[in-house]
C-alpha cells in the first residue's frame, strides 16, 4: 500500500478527533512520496503514528493554547548489500511536539498505560531503534529497515 497517501489520511483523521482544545495546534508534516510497505510493516507503523500523534494531541498542550506537531518519514537508500540484488531502505519516523513534555520521573520503559507500552512492542516489531527525546518538548525519533526496493512492497527485513 502507498503508506506516505495512508498517513496524511490517519494524522488529518485524528486531528478531527480531537480537534475540541487544539484549535490552534498546527501540523507540520514532512513524508517522502510513494512508500510502498506490505502489511507487515505498515500495520505496525499506523499503529505507532497513531499512538504518538495522538498523545501529542492528548498531553503536551495541556494549559496552552498553540502549538505544532512535526511529523517526518524519511528513507534514506543503504545500497546493494552482500546478498545479490538485495537491496535494504532504512527509513527515519519522527514524531514530535513543542508542548509540556512528558514528566521527567515518567520511566517508558516501565509503565501501566498501554500506549507507549505498545509503542515499544511495535518498535521491536519492526526490529527498529527507538529514540525519546525530551529537550524542547517531545520527540520520538524510529529507526527501521526494511529488504527490497522502495518501488515493490516492502516487509520488514527478519521476514525475508
Ligand atoms: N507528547 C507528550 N507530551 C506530554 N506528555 C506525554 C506525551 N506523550 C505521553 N505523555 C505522558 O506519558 C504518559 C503515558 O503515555 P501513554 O500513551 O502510555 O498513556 P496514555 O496516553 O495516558 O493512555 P493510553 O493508554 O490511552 O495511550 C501520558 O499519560 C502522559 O502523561
Ligand atoms: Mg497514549
């Protein structure tokens, strides 16, 4: 499926959803055209978009009245690997916000809430590399690599 169409369609859709209060929080949305993923990957990564975009939207503003919410998806070519024609994509998911950031005793690691319970498992899933920072409000930054082409379906790279 065209995964970069898929995310602007989720992201707008949660936007909707929790448009009461955010009026002003504007979307700055960064995605490369046409990345193709099989079901695989993309159901992990909605799940995970859908996750973080949407405690942004449920947290960081809280008690302030603008704000923004980045979202990047970006592949970055790994060239021909030792396998013949095997060509792997690494690809960067960021989602961040400049709101409250999450509490500085707050330990993702070890939480009774689901969400960021289920980001963790997703990005294991994906056999990614997680990254949280909490400078300038918060920032999950998603490292993954899938084998193939960008052109043909991509899945991710323990499956092949
Ligand atoms: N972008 C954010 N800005 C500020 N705080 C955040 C942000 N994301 C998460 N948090 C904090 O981290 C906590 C844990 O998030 P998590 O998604 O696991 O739970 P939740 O959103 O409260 O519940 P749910 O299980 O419905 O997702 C939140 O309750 C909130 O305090
Ligand atoms: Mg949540």
């Amino acid at each position: 499926m065209n995964f970069s169409q898929y995310i602007v369609q989720l992201v707008d859709n949660l936007f909707l959803t929790y448009r009461l209060g955010n009026e002003n929080i504007s979307l700055n949305m960064n995605i490369d055209e046409d990345i193709f993923f099989g079901m695989d990957t993309a159901v992990p990564l909605g799940i995970l978009i859908n996750e973080l975009v949407s405690n942004s939207l449920k947290h960081a503003f809280y008690g302030r009245d603008k704000g923004e919410i980045k979202i990047e998806l970006l592949r970055e070519e790994n060239g021909e690997s030792k396998t013949k024609g095997c060509k792997s994509t690494t690809f960067t998911l960021s989602v961040s916000d400049n709101g409250v950031g999450i509490p500085e005793d707050l330990d993702i690691e070890d939480l009774d809430s689901l969400g960021l319970q289920l980001v963790t498992t997703l990005v294991d899933q994906l056999d990614g590399e997680l990254e949280l920072k909490r400078n300038y409000g918060t920032e999950f930054i998603i490292k993954f690599t899938v084998r193939g082409n960008t052109d043909q379906e991509l899945a991710p790279a323990q499956y092949n």
